[in-house]
C-alpha cells in the first residue's frame, strides 16, 4: 500500500477526532467522568476539561493539512492519544463489567465493540504516523489523497469507521434512562400517555439485608417508599452520590433511601447495619428484574408494589431526581444547598 493510499489514514482518524470534539462540546465532560473511567488525579484539571474537546479539533486540523515535521508530530500525538483512550477502556471495562463512558456524547456501556473501536483508532493512528511525515509540510494528507485508488481505500475505511462508531450492540443503549415525574404509592400502570412515565411491578427477587437476612425485594418495600442508590467502591461518580447520601436522607425523610451494593454485606465498606439497611444483590437479581444501568443509579420503589420512577445513572441525573421525588411530594423544588 503506497503512502499515498494511506493519506486515507489521517484524514479518517481527523473525522474521528472532529465527531468526538464536537461531541465533549455538546454534552461537557466533568471532573467526576474523568475520575470514572481512571483518568489519573493529577490530569483531572477543570481547565483540562474544558481544552479537552478543542485540543482534539486542533489536532484533527494538524492530521488534515499538515505534513513533514509537523505532521509527524501531530500523528505521535495521535498515538498517544488514542493509545491512553484504549487502555483507559480496557482497564475500565476488566475492573468493572458495568462500566460506561461518554466518548462520543452520550454515556453508553463499554462492551467488547468499544474495545474494538479504539483499537482500529489506534491502528489508523499508527498508520499516520508511519507515513504523515512524507507529505508535504502544508496540505498533508489532504493533498496527498490522489486519483491512483487512494479515494476508494478512504471510502472503505470510512465505512468501516463509521461502522465502529455508531454500531452498539442490543444491550449497549445509553445508561442516562429517562424517568418520568415520580409518583410515592398510587394505582398501578394503565399504559399511559405518550412520554408518560409508565410504572411496572416491583421485582419479587431476593436481596440481603447488611443483617445477613434475606428478603423479598417487592415485600420490603411494602413498609414504606424506597428509593435505591446503586453504588459501588471504586467508581469515581459514585463518591459524590455516596457523599450526599445524608443529606438527601434528611431532605426525604417519607423515603427510606439505601444503598444497592453488589458484594455480600462483609466484603463491601459501605454496607450499613443501622437502619435504613443497605441492601446486597451478589447475583444482580434487582438490576437484571428491571433495566441495565451504569453506577451511580437510581430507582424509586413504591410501597404498592411498582416501580414509582427511574433508574437514572449519574450523579447529575440522579440529583435531579431526587429534586423530581421531593417536588412530587412538597408541590416545590427543594431547597438550594447551602
């Protein structure tokens, strides 16, 4: 394959990183995402945020027009980049299977398809970097993308990018659900409106008690409102979920608000004996009975056996909601923090 075929190369990886930018631009990225998915603290600047999407664009630009030097340089960059993004996912997804990140926008789960994309991203990056430096200093790749079958390889490899992009397997969807106006008790679901939050029965699966005892998830809940909190250690989004936990508690004293944790009661820290107990799902009975989510989320339980709203994962989404909870039973916002 001659160099100038592989001109493809970075002007596809410039696409890449253009969707991306605009992407982080769109939908912000905060210190909490980067902490998620294992971003090192000392990276974890606000500024570094904020330049994040931008540098990506000022890189496509560099992949595009510029060759020699300059675009040897910018193809290295590019390595990096992609090569800190791979391993950021694969490390991601083997400590946690539930895991997601909001590479392109939205929050989806990081399957074995993501693993791939970022693998073929760093492929393309390598292949910049081993040919980027013959093309001229101004014009690149660009220019370089000749009439001897370059275009039909760039095509192909365009296909194939997009492919990886946009493709998500079934059990891939965003992890952000909508919930709806919670209701606290109520009459069952009757089909509803259209964008109407449609309530189902609460799973009759067990769960453990931080006590040891096992119960019956929709039993439970039959002695009051419950709202779950599915955290876990280790999840950097989960920390500042855990850390309003108290005060979200006085602020929704009608509702016995718990962690959902995964590990038996002795093998996690934040397993609570003091009411409201938290409550353990070792075999994922809960999450499997009701939606895929990412940590940190939510779900509301009613006392007459349905689902009253949720889940929604992350801290953002999951403060809202319990704005959503205690306006549905205060008729108002509650109060701003202090």
């Amino acid at each position: 394959m001659t160099p100038t075929v592989l001109a493809a190369a970075p002007l596809i990886l410039a696409g890449v990183l253009v969707v991306s930018g605009i992407a982080k631009l769109r939908h912000p990225e905060d210190a909490a995402d980067w902490e998620d998915l294992g971003i090192p603290a000392a990276l974890r600047r606000s500024w570094l945020i904020r330049v994040h999407p931008w540098a990506e664009l000022a890189l496509a630009v560099a992949l595009a027009l510029l060759g020699g030097v300059l675009g040897a340089l910018a193809a290295v960059v590019a390595v990096l980049l992609f090569g800190a993004y791979l391993v950021l996912v694969v490390r991601r997804r083997a400590n946690a299977p539930d895991a997601s990140c909001a590479c392109f926008g939205s929050r989806r789960p990081i399957t074995g398809a993501t693993i791939v994309r970022n693998a073929w991203f760093l492929l393309l990056a390598a292949l910049a970097a081993a040919v980027t430096w013959t093309f001229a200093v101004l014009g690149g790749a660009f220019a370089a993308l000749g009439a001897d079958g370059g275009w039909l390889v760039a095509l192909a490899a365009s296909a194939l990018t997009a492919t990886l992009i946009l493709w998500q397997p079934a059990d891939s969807a965003p992890v952000t659900a909508e919930a709806g106006v919670p209701t606290v008790g109520g009459a069952g679901p009757d089909g509803g409106e259209p964008g109407e939050y449609v309530r189902m029965r609460t799973p009759a699966v067990p769960v453990m008690l931080a006590d040891g005892r096992t119960v019956n998830l929709r039993q439970l809940a039959q002695y009051g409102p419950m709202l779950l909190l599915a955290v876990k250690e280790g999840c950097g989004a989960c920390t500042r979920v855990i850390e309003a936990t108290p005060r979200w508690r006085a602020l929704l004293p009608e509702v016995s608000v718990r962690f959902l944790l995964w590990p038996v009661p002795g093998n996690s820290e934040l397993t609570e004996l003091e009411e409201p107990q938290s409550l353990h799902d070792p075999f994922m009975y809960v999450q499997g009975s009701i939606a895929d989510w990412a940590t940190p989320a939510a779900v509301l339980i009613g006392a007459d056996g349905y689902l009253a709203g949720g889940p929604v994962s992350g801290y953002e989404e999951v403060s809202a909601f319990i704005g959503d909870i205690y306006e549905s039973l205060h008729g108002e916002r509650p109060p701003a923090e202090g």
